[in-house]
C-alpha cells in the first residue's frame, strides 16, 4: 500500500525534480551530466522583457478572474445548496461544463464568439484583455462553485437563523456569520481559481492579442526556437509560486479537508 | 420578560397542514412544554413564535403586542436550538456578545453582562475557546447563555436535551428548570420526552397531528387525559373501547361490564392506568372486580408489569410495585383484578386507538 503510494509519488515528483535541476546547468543546451551549475538562467529571465511582462498579464488575469470567479461561483452556490428549483440540477451541470469541455475546443468556440462579437457590436472585443479574463472567469466558475458547494454541504442552517433570532438581519447574518463560517471553502476557491487561471495554456491560445501574451503562452513560443534551461527557470518560478500559495492557503485551511 | 399569546395559530404547506389552529396563552415568567410525537407540529409552532416560519392563519402576542408580521431579528425571542448552532468561528465569549452587539449595548457593558451570563450557566474560564473544543454540554450551556445575555421577552427551547447523554439530560433539565425559575423567564420547550416533559414544566400542551389535544397540569394529563391520545401518551394506559350504557355503567367491546363515575351516553373508551389496578385479594371490595388469566409477567425492577386477559377482547396491563414479600403470579394462573369507578376515566366520542 505504503510503496504504491510512494511509486505514484515518485512519479509525479519526478519531472518537477528534472526541471528544477535542470534549471540550474550552465550550459546552453541541456545534457547530461552537467558541465557545471549557475544561476545566470535565473537572472536571464528578470533581463527579458516578454518573460516578465508575460508573468504579470498572467498574474492581472488570475487574479481577476479568481475574483470575479468568486463574486459568481459563491452565490452560485448559495443559491444551489439553498434553494429548490426546477433548473437547479441543469444549472449546477451547467456551472461545472467548462471543467468537462477541452480546452482547445473551448478556446476556438470563444475565439469564433469574439469575432462575431467584435463584427456585430464594432467594440475592440477580440484580443482584449477583457475578453481574456471573460474566457478564464468561465474556466475558474467550476472551481469556486464546486468548493464552495462542498464547504456548504456540512454546513448548519440552524447558526443562521440563531443569529437572526440574537438580532442580525439578513445581510448583517451573512456577512458576519455565513461567509467566516464557509471562509475555509471559499480560500480554497480561490487558491484553485488562480492556479487553473494562471497556469492555462490552451484556451488563452486563442484569446490572446498581439504584443500581449501569457506567461504559459511566451513559454510554448519561446520553446519553439531555444530549449536552454530559461524555461526550467521560469518553470521553476512558478512552481515556488503556486507551491507557495498551496502553503500559506494551508495555514489557514486544511487542504485535504476540503478537496 | 412577557405573556406570549398565540391565537389561532396555524400553518399550511401546499395540502398539508401542519399547524391547527394552536391558541395558548403563557403567563408571564410561565415554563409551558410542548410534548407530543415527531410531526405533530410542536416544532412548527415554536419556529413561528420566532419568526422563522410565517403563519398562515393567527396571531403571536408578546406583551399584547401584535409581533406575527415582524422577522426574527425584531422579536427579542431568545433561541437554543437542537444543534446549539453556535457559531464555529467564534469564541465562547464572541457568540454571547453577538446578540449584544446586534443590540448596540455599550462597550462597556458587554464584557460584564457576558461574564454574568457565563457564570450562570457554570461556564467562567471558558470564555476564550472555540466551540469545537467544548464537549456536548458545555456547548448546549453557551447556547443558553447565548439566548438568555440579551434578556428575551420569551426563552425558546427546542428539544435543548436530545444531543445529550442519558445522564447528563437529566442534570441538566434540572439545571435549566432552576435557572428558568429563578430569572423568572417565560419559557416555551418542545420536546418529545414525557419524562422530560413532566419534569420541566409548569404546563403541558400535547400535540397530535397538528392540533393541541389537551393543556394541563401534570395532574390533569394523567388524571384526566382528555382523549385516548393523551392517555396513551403521557404514562401509560390500559384502553378498553366500547360504549357508555347508563349513567356510570360502561360495557366493552369484550362484554364486559365496568362501574365508571362519568361519561356522556354513547360509544367511548375506558382508561385505566396500570398502576391502579390491583391484583388478587386486594381488589375484594373495589367497584370492578373481573377475574382474568394472566398471559404475560415482565419483571421491570422497581415494578412487575401483569398482562391480564380479563374477556376474550380485553386484555390489561396491572403494574405491580415490587415488593420483598410479593408472590409473583405465573403465565396461566386464574387471577382476579380490580380497581375503584374513580380509577376508570371515560373518553367518549371518539374511536380507540393508541395506548398499550
């Protein structure tokens, strides 16, 4: 049992161990062994512009979209877990779609719908910026409202209507005693929303404009003509980022309590 | 502190009603038990008297005050709810402060009106935890705390004791029936528990499908229940269904004849507790004396439940008290069983039904 789960981590630790060693071989062209060690692939990307201009269009959009994701996916699923309807069940399906569509096939029905979009209205629709956090707030919905249900599911009406019953209105109720109570569900909506945001690739394919282009994106096109170890750099940055956010999300949370 | 008044109190959902027209009046400082079986709509009134279930016919007075179209929040009704609902985020301290704070006390008089609400229920020193770190009974004391910081008009209390363990609930009940007379809180419970019923209250009302079947006293209810429901329901009743003949005569479905004091004319059922039925030379001189066999002997401990065939129809529970030098009767013997007229209450117009 213990050695199937260790093989299995073994497994997906591995690439993650390769890049970051890789990340630091001085030489231009991977090989093995090593020539030596070095930092300069490090300090390569801070000199190059696409890379850091890449990182923060990817963090705006991941944070945006982790946003406006949770101002839709909470009430989304306050409204699922509260109330009984007849489209209740189609419209949580509905919510939860974009996790089932690829997202290739999701990147070229929105780049169509931009166009359209753009011919129709004559707004700059297509290639904005707005119209790239539009396309991740549809793939960061899923997350937040499928955490959220779940921190919801174990949750005590009852504490809602004692806060009413000691005085508080309605919204007083939710923002004092709803919201902390189901916060654990919510930090982890927002931990996953960023992390689907910012690491998407194929979507943004086709969502973004000349002259501005995500991080995953300025890596694929950057691959297509070096493969020195700035990639694993960059790679590098971003796992301690997203690794990062996991740990401090955890001081708050319990993690594996929820997901 | 105030009267509660409920006039004509009922609720609907689509077909279903699951309140009847509930009047009932409390008295000012009154402890007032809402007993009966899941569904029977106990739960439903006491969520109205607090405003989270609207009526759809009736009225709730507080104070003479008309309170049925106000929410939750201007009521002044303090609640326990089964589950405590404390809130998990906040300290002990924080969830009785909350209704304080809901009212805009002052600052300064928070903190102290929250140590005396916690010294009341025995809770001082606890003031810093979390919820989940506090055992099943420290938790249902911080909701009473909770409820009772902001000086309701009426307490609320539903089935305040279901989560506890056998021994703590009875401690317990006693505490809060203590704690509820010495503060002089107008109190309304709703359990499901007879004993607990019996033991906390000050009045009774047993509910059954939706409708109140009888208000009273203790006494009353097992004294004079005044249809087979409640006979059956608090304590324990022998129910033998038949017709009223005459003036004190009473004549069972079975055949058999039984002297009773009052009844009007016409079909009824006879209750008859265990415990005032005698058995063997003890009923000679009693006013019904009926010779049976018996079918079944249950020792209980403190007493011996008799099951006595007494016609091919009829059969009754005697309840013995046991005693060191009581011969037990065994299955098959021919035994003789008797009670006084006084023993037999009648309940006329309406069918048999539940009992044992």
């Amino acid at each position: 049992m213990s050695s199937a789960a260790g093989l299995a981590l073994g497994f997906i630790l591995l690439p993650l161990v390769f890049v970051v060693w890789l990340a630091f071989f001085r030489q231009a062209i991977p090989s093995f062994p090593p020539q030596g060690y070095s930092f300069k692939w490090f300090l390569a990307i801070a000199d190059s512009p696409r890379f850091v201009d890449g990182f923060w269009l990817s963090l705006k959009v991941a944070v945006a979209a982790m946003l406006i994701g949770l101002a839709i996916g909470v009430p989304a699923a306050l409204c699922l877990a509260r109330y009984r309807f007849g489209a209740r069940e189609p419209l949580g399906n509905l919510l939860l779609l974009p996790l089932m569509v690829p997202g290739i096939v999701l990147g070229t029905s929105l780049y169509v719908f931009h166009v359209e979009a753009t011919i129709a209205t004559g707004l700059p629709i297509l290639g904005s910026i707005a119209a790239l956090m539009a396309g991740h707030v549809l793939i960061v919905i899923p997350w937040t409202v499928r955490l959220v249900s779940a921190s919801l599911a174990g949750f005590d009406r009852s504490i809602e209507e004692a806060a009413q019953s000691l005085g508080a209105p309605p919204m007083t109720t939710f923002f004092r005693i709803t919201l902390p109570a189901i916060r654990p569900g919510i930090v982890a909506a927002a931990l996953f929303g960023f992390v689907v945001s910012f690491g998407n690739l194929e979507m943004s394919m086709f969502l973004v404009g000349p002259g501005r282009t995500t991080l995953p994106i300025t890596i694929l096109q950057y691959l297509e003509y070096r493969i020195d170890p700035t990639i694993a750099a960059v790679s590098v940055l971003q796992i301690l980022l997203i690794g990062t956010a996991m740990v401090i999300t955890d001081r708050f949370v319990k993690l594996s309590r929820i997901v | 502190m105030a009267r509660l008044e409920l006039e004509g109190l009922s609720k609907h959902f689509g077909p279903t009603v699951a309140v009847r027209e509930v009047s009932l009046h409390v008295r000012d400082g009154e402890f007032v038990v809402l007993l009966g079986p899941s569904g029977c709509g106990k739960t439903t009134t006491l969520r109205m008297i607090a405003g989270f279930i609207a009526p759809t016919a009736g009225r709730v007075c507080l104070d003479g005050a008309d309170v049925t179209a106000r929410p939750p929040w201007k009521r002044n009704a303090g609640m326990v709810f089964q589950s405590y609902a404390l809130f998990p985020h906040l300290t002990v301290a924080e969830n009785v402060a909350f209704g304080l704070e809901m009212r805009k006390v002052a600052r300064a008089e928070i903190a102290p009106r929250i140590a005396e609400a916690l010294r009341l229920v025995r809770l001082d020193g606890l003031s810093e935890r979390l919820p989940r770190q506090l055992s099943g009974g420290q938790q249902q004391r911080v909701a009473l705390a909770r409820a009772l910081v902001i000086r309701p008009d009426v307490l609320l209390l539903d089935e305040p004791l279901s989560n506890l363990d056998a021994k703590l609930r009875e401690t317990v009940r006693v505490e809060i029936r203590e704690l509820q007379h010495d503060l002089g809180i107008t109190t309304v419970m709703v359990t499901h528990d007879q004993e607990e019923a019996l033991i906390m209250a000050d009045r009774l009302v047993v509910m059954s499908e939706g409708s109140v079947r009888q208000v009273g006293s203790q006494r009353d209810l097992y004294e004079r229940p005044a249809d087979s429901f409640v006979a059956g329901f608090v304590g324990r009743s022998n129910l033998l269904p038949g017709t009223v003949i005459g003036p004190g005569r009473f004549r069972t479905e079975g055949g058999m004849s039984i002297v009773c004091v009052d009844g009007a004319p016409g079909p009824g059922v006879i209750a008859l507790r265990p415990e005032r039925l005698v058995l063997g030379a003890a009923s000679a001189g009693l006013d019904n004396r009926v010779s049976g066999t018996v079918e079944l002997v249950s020792y209980l401990g403190s007493s011996i439940d008799v099951h006595v065939r007494v016609s091919p129809a009829d059969r009754v529970v005697v309840s013995q008290p046991n005693r060191a030098d009581g011969a037990l009767p065994s299955q098959g013997d021919t035994i003789d069983v008797g009670w006084p007229a006084a023993a037999a209450v009648v309940l006329t117009g309406e069918r048999g039904g539940a009992g044992t």
